[in-house]
C-alpha cells in the first residue's frame, strides 16, 4: 500500500484538508487563493491532461512525487524543486513557556503576507491561512515570526510558513515555534512532517537538532497552464 506521504497533497485533498480542495474523483486543486497544490490519485498523463482541464488559463500549480517523472505536454514547467520529506518520530516536546506565541487570524493577514514576502518560506496566498492553526511572535506590534501548518494527509500534519524576520534571527524564534506546532500536532494524535529544499543544509541541520529525520527526497514542480 502506498504511504500517504507518497502522495501528500492527493492524501490532504480527501482527509484533513477536504473542504480547501476542489475537483474530480481523479484530481484535485487546492482553491486558488489558498495554496497552488494540486494532487492526482496517480501521476498519470491521463490524469495530468484532466488536471490541465480544471486549472484556469495562466494558473501555476505545484505537483509531488518521490521520484523522477515527465511532465506531459502541454503544461509549462516553471521550477522543479528537490526537496527532502522529513518526519517527526519523537514523543510530544514539553510545552514552551519563556515565550508568547498568539494565534494568528484574519486580523494578522497583512502582516502575515508582508513577513512571508520578506522571507519567502514559500508560497503564501491571501487564504493560506484556511489551512489553520498559525501561531506567531510579536515584538510589541511586529510580527517577527511565525508556522503554521499546511497539508494533512491525515494521520500526518505538515509543520509550514515557517519564517523569521532578519532583523531578529538568532533569538530561537523559529526553533520554538515550530516545537510548539510538533506538541499540538502530536496532542492531536498526529504525526509532524515538513518538507525543506536540499539545498537549504542549515534548515535541514535545524530540523534534525528538534528531532525530524529525513523520510524519503521528494520532486515538487511548479507547472502552468499556457
């Protein structure tokens, strides 16, 4: 049986994040404004070409698998990225006391935006927040960092937007708030994962120290529809 990290956004699409994917019984799309994820039940071209017939014109949507694959014609491939899939094996963390950490709502939005944009922790639209369950640190009334979570193929939960302002790296921001993301998700009776680029060795060296390890490399490709 095919593990449901496989297959994240697929698995997310008909578990936890079912009411923000929209689609067929083959395909789905995650709603424009909250995430550029699409999943397919399997990587097919046939399932490509009906992927390619409920995307609108120009839009960009980012594709998952473990291993190399052609993107069929006529989707536009506009940024492979290898990344790893790491995995959260240990019991709860205790709870974070020597800090605030403020659940973040609509309210936050603009300031959620301008963080992500100044960070780029990855893509982050007017509604990622949907995906629920963002917490973040302010310094009087600036936000200086944040996570949240991102897709859930149920039983796993992803740890997402993690993102620090440089102008106060250093501080443990980061590494506090995503322990605090693991301890909820495992109260929850879950499983934390994340997903980091190969190339960003500190973040991954970060994640081992709070206990992640690497599960499997996984292709996420960004495609458009010409």
């Amino acid at each position: 049986m095919e593990h449901p990290l496989d297959n994240p956004a697929w698995n997310a699409s008909i578990t936890g994040n079912q009411n923000l994917a929209e689609g067929t019984d083959t395909v789905k799309c995650f709603l424009p404004d909250v995430s550029p994820f699409a999943g397919m039940i399997q990587n097919t071209p046939e399932n490509f070409a009906a992927l390619y017939d409920i995307v609108q014109p120009k839009r960009t949507v980012a594709v998952f698998s473990p291993g190399d694959y052609e993107i069929p014609h006529p989707w536009k491939v506009v940024n492979p990225m290898k990344c790893l899939q790491m995995v959260y094996q240990n019991a709860a963390p205790p709870a974070i006391t020597d800090i605030a950490f403020t659940p973040l709502n609509d309210g936050h939005i603009p300031a959620m935006l301008a963080l992500t944009k100044l960070t780029n922790p990855g893509p982050f639209f007017d509604r990622t927040i949907d995906f629920g369950n963002y917490f973040g640190i302010f310094i009087g009334s600036e936000l200086v960092a944040m996570a949240g979570r991102r897709l859930q193929p149920l039983p796993y939960m992803e740890v997402s937007a993690v993102c620090n302002h440089p102008d106060h790296l250093g501080k443990g921001y980061a590494s506090r708030l995503i322990m605090h993301q693991v301890r909820l998700i495992k109260e929850a009776g879950g499983i934390p994962f994340l997903h980091v680029l190969q190339s960003n060795t500190n973040a991954i060296k970060v994640y081992e120290k709070l206990g992640f390890v690497t599960r499997t490399a996984m292709n996420i490709c960004a495609i458009v529809k010409n």
